[in-house]
C-alpha cells in the first residue's frame, strides 16, 4: 500500500509539474532554430545595463549577430515577468540606450538589443518573438 501511494504521489507531482511548465529557454532557442534565426550563447564581461540581475534572476543573453543580442530573463510566472519588465523600465528610463525592445512571452522577459538601423530583420524578428507560443 506504501509503494502504490508513493507512486500515486510521484505521478501527482509530475502532473501538476507539466501542467504549471511553460516552457524553457531551450524551447525558445529551437524555436527561432525552427524560424532560420540561428543564436548562439555568450555571456557578456562588460559591465551592461543588459547584464544586471532583475528580480534576482540573471539573463541569458542570445548574440544573433555581433551587434544584436537577446536577453531573456525566466521567471516562474507571467506576472513576475511583467514586472521585471516594469522594474526595467523604471530603472532605465533617464538613461541614453541603444536601441531595444522589450517582450513579455509567458513566463520570460525578453529585451532584443540591436544597434543598427530599424530594418526588415529586426521587424520580422520582432513578429517571430510576438509570436511564440509554446
């Protein structure tokens, strides 16, 4: 009887662990993989308004090219996304930035930092973030 309740209990969890699971990181880096947008991960050594911790996670930056990067923060919910996103802007509203733009995708932050010019890569770009949907 103790081994049935101890794998009823096990199968719980993994069930409700599946059911709050909204996704990974590594989803959305197959995702874009899926979309031609190939990433690679780097970590940055400067010291970069991209790089601090918000809510106390840390990013993970994505470099698209040498002069764009994704950075994408995982929270466990929505909500702690959306505010890490305001915390963001609070933060960083009297600064001179490069241009960025800010998402909120289920349970992730994700700032697309770019320094060139507004283009066709950086719209279709931005509609294939809008987009995803685990």
């Amino acid at each position: 009887m103790k081994k049935f309740i101890s794998i009823l209990l096990i199968l719980l969890c993994l069930f409700i662990a599946g059911f709050f699971y909204k996704g990974s990181i590594d989803g959305f880096k197959g995702y874009l993989s899926e979309e031609s947008i190939e990433v690679n991960e780097v970590s940055i050594t400067h010291k970069s308004i991209f790089d601090k911790r918000l809510l106390g996670k840390e990013p993970h930056h994505l470099e698209i090219s040498s002069e764009d990067f994704l950075h994408i923060y995982k929270y466990p919910s929505k909500s702690l996304a959306q505010m890490a996103k305001d915390t963001f802007i609070k933060k960083t509203e009297s600064m001179d930035m490069v241009a960025h733009n800010l998402y909120v995708i289920e349970d992730m932050f994700i700032i697309y930092e770019f320094h060139s010019e507004v283009n066709d890569f950086n719209k279709y770009l931005s509609e294939i973030i809008s987009e995803y949907k685990k």
